[in-house]
C-alpha cells in the first residue's frame, strides 16, 4: 500500500480516492509493530518524507490526518529523519507531543539526548494537566523513545545499560502523567540479555495500545449497598448520581489524590468501587453540562424520535444515557426508547451503568457489551430498524480509538432509517478525529450537520452533531 502511494501520479488524488484505505493500513501498521514492515521502510528512498511532504497540504483535513499519521508510524518505527521531515510539514502548534517530540528526536548524542529527554518529560506533565486526554498517547511516545534509544545501543553493552540506567532513573521521579504499572511490566522485567529486554519492551507497548478485554463477557447488574440506596429514590435525576457521589466521597475517600490519579484522567478502566464513586464526583458535572447543551442543540431533531434505540458508545457508568433521558423528561419529550446498548470495557462500570438504567429506563430493553470500541464487530449491534441515536462522549478524541473500516462498519450494521449522532469531546489537537468522523458519514451518506459547537474556556467542548438518513 505504501509503494503504490509514493508511486502514484498524484499523491493528493490517491489520498482522495484511497483515504480510508491508505488510513486503516497506517493504523494496522502503527497499532502492532511489524518488523518486516521496518524492512519495507528502510528500502524506501532516504527522502521519501520529503517527497509525500511537498505533495500534501496541511490545510487539507484528509491529507494532514495522513502526514500526522506518517509521522506517528515513522516514529513507532525509529525512522527519526523522516518523522521530522513530516512534522515539519504541519502544523504542530496545538500538538504538543509531535512538537515536543520532534525537538527531541533532532538531538541523536547521548547527553543532549537524555537532557532533552528530562525536559521533555516536564511539558508532557503540564501537558497532562491541561489536556488530560493525551495520556495513553504520551504514555507510548515516552516508552518508544526509550525502546528506539536502547535499541540503537542494543550492541554496547556498556552504552546500554548507562542508557537503561538513565532513562529509567528519570521515570522515578514524580511525575504524574506517568503510568506506574506500564513501566514496570518493561523496567522490571528480569533479563539476561538486551534482545531479551528489548522483545518484551516491544511486547508491553504493543499489549498498550491494544489492550486485552474479557470479550463477550456477560455482565450482571450490579448487586450491592448503592443498589440497595436507590431503591430509595422516587424519580431518579442524573443529579441524585452526582449528589450521592459527593456524599460518598467526602465520607468514605476525602483526600483528592486518594483515588483521583487511579481514574488516569478520566481514562481508565474503572475496577474498584472508590473509581466508579471518583469518576462522578470528578468529572460528573462537567459530563452532564457539555451534554445537555449538545441535546439542546439538537432538540428539533430529538423530538422526531419517538420511538428509537440508543448506543452509548464508552459508556462508562451510563453517564451519556442518563442525561439524555433528564433531557427527554425536562422538555416532556414523549419518546420510547424501547432498547439501550451500552458498550464499555470496564464490567465495573457496565454493571454500574445497568443498574442506573434499571431506574433510569425501566421500560427498555438494556444489552450490555463488554468490550473496546476496536473490537466490535458487525454482529454486535445489529437490531431492528428503528431509528438510532448515537452517543460518542469523550472518546473519539482519543488516539487510541481507531477511526478504520472495522469501527464504521460495525456503526453502520446498527443504522435504522434515520440516525442522530452526538459526538462530544474536550476542544483540543482531537478536533480532527471528530471532524473526520463526520466526514465520513457525510461522505457516505449525505449526513446533515447539526451544531459544530466549540467552547474554548474551561470546560472545553468540540461537538459533532449530526443526523444520517439511511
């Protein structure tokens, strides 16, 4: 696929015409690291990158998602001077990782190397702070960068182990962006030899960005004391779950660190109840404010759904549902939901997000999928052909979701006659992954855009509303 584009008349025109096929191949070769494919790249002509650079426009959505994915496979294969050569050609303003990235990797000799390293490691801690979800992306450059430095030095045992030695001295500072049990499952890892070390180093990354779940799992409603207390409650608000996890908190967790670094910002695969309790009181509020406003922008189109299912997508605890039927029940809005698919890969917070609905939408039908969205397959939402709402918060922003064929196909085995998606994310470098979802939908099937909203101020939001005939 790489040859046949770098040999085309027209670059731009075979990404026109080959995008999504050009882009599920980067995302294959990018996800599991493929040494014959690091063969394939080391017998492409030196300036290749230059080449493909000089053809393609940044102010292109299609064409710059595909230098910025150039620039993460050439980097996951420690190709240094062509990922350069491809960041160079965007605009990295607002992608502080490839900025920072690309700074760093210009630097090949040791000292300077590990000293921008250090400095590196300090603007991807800011970098955490204010745009949380970048963190399994920064997790990985960090781990690859160090991958490629020791395996150039693989040969030297003494460079080796100096440059093993320093590197992960640094990751023992305190550093809050870092995840511990990922970087211990590499530098715990008992060895004899480099190439032993370096296998498992590239195993732990790959396990990262593809991380196992319990496929097909069949998980329960939950059983237990909360369950018990909302059977005291008469009408049942979205609210009530953040109100109650605010008492929870103060009385059982307090101290803000306790469990808030466990949530991986809002990220994590949820399995202890203290998390569940945490994520709500932590980011609740904001949830519910971006989506309620994103209800409201479509409110003229809600009321046409009658009768229909919805898929919340990454559920989590149900939080995308919840406020959307505190929103169909402010406004009067008499609607029949008659089935709710939850997908989510935590079974804590899935079985968490059944019992909500279990008050929430007692006259639905609730199928629960435990699994990441990169593994859905054609059968999983398959249903009646009734119309669809879609709800996607705070997950297609990030970079560890692959926007490929497997994923629309699977979006679109669910399709009734008409469909009404809400994709709403922080504002932030991820704006492109939502633009071009809708791309594709409007591309395909003529999708009307409903609200493109953007709030730059804290809580940020970046919502991609729209509505699919089919």
């Amino acid at each position: 696929m790489l040859n046949s584009f770098l040999n085309s008349t027209s670059l731009s025109d075979f990404v026109k015409n080959n995008f999504q096929t050009l882009l599920d191949f980067l995302l294959d070769k990018f996800f599991i690291y493929d040494k014959s494919f690091k063969n394939t790249l080391s017998k492409l002509p030196h300036d290749y990158a230059i080449k493909i650079s000089q053809n393609l426009k940044n102010d292109n959505l299609k064409e710059r998602q595909i230098l910025e994915h150039l620039a993460n496979l050439t980097y996951r294969y420690g190709d240094f001077f062509n990922f350069c050569q491809f960041c160079n050609a965007l605009d990295l303003n607002q992608n502080i990782p490839l900025k920072t990235l690309n700074k760093l990797s210009k630097k090949q000799d040791l000292d300077t190397s590990f000293s921008m390293f250090k400095e590196a490691l300090k603007v991807f801690d800011e970098l955490y702070q204010n745009e949380p979800n970048n963190v399994v992306f920064v997790n990985y450059i960090v781990s690859n960068f160090i991958y490629i430095k020791l395996s150039s030095r693989k040969n030297n045992n003494i460079f080796f182990v100096k440059t093993f030695d320093i590197l992960g001295s640094f990751l023992n500072e305190n550093y809050s962006f870092l995840d511990r049990e990922f970087f211990d499952n590499i530098f715990y890892f008992s060895f004899s030899n480099p190439n032993e070390f370096l296998d498992n180093h590239l195993k732990q990354i790959n396990l990262y960005l593809n991380p196992n779940c319990n496929l097909n799992v069949k998980v329960d409603c939950e059983i237990s004391n909360y369950a018990y207390d909302l059977q005291n409650f008469d009408r049942i608000t979205f609210n009530d779950i953040l109100k109650y996890a605010q008492y929870y908190y103060r009385k059982n967790i307090g101290d803000e660190n306790t469990r808030y670094y466990n949530l991986n910002r809002g990220k994590a695969i949820l399995d202890h109840e203290d998390d569940l309790f945490q994520y709500i009181h932590s980011f609740g509020a904001m949830h519910q404010k971006k989506l309620l406003t994103a209800f409201n922008n479509a409110k003229q189109y809600l009321v046409n759904y009658k009768e229909c299912r919805v898929i919340d997508y990454a559920c989590g605890q149900g939080m995308g549902i919840m406020n959307l039927i505190d929103f169909l029940n402010n406004n009067k809005f008499n609607i029949n939901i008659k089935e709710i698919i939850l997908i989510e890969p935590s079974q804590k917070a899935l079985a968490r997000a059944i019992l909500h609905l279990k008050y929430f939408a007692k006259n639905s039908e609730i199928k629960s999928i435990c699994k990441y969205l990169n593994d859905l397959n054609l059968n999983d939402l398959l249903g009646d052909n009734i119309p669809t709402i879609h709800i996607f918060s705070n997950i297609l922003d990030m970079n560890e979701v692959k926007l490929n064929s497997s994923l629309y196909d699977a979006i679109k085995s669910s399709f009734g006659d008409k469909n009404l998606f809400f994709c709403v994310s922080p504002y932030g470098i991820a704006n492109d992954r939502l633009n071009l979802f809708y791309e594709y939908f409007k591309e395909k099937f003529n999708a009307a855009q409903i609200s493109n909203e953007i709030w730059q101020t804290k809580p940020t939001k970046y919502e991609q509303i729209f509505e699919v005939i089919k």
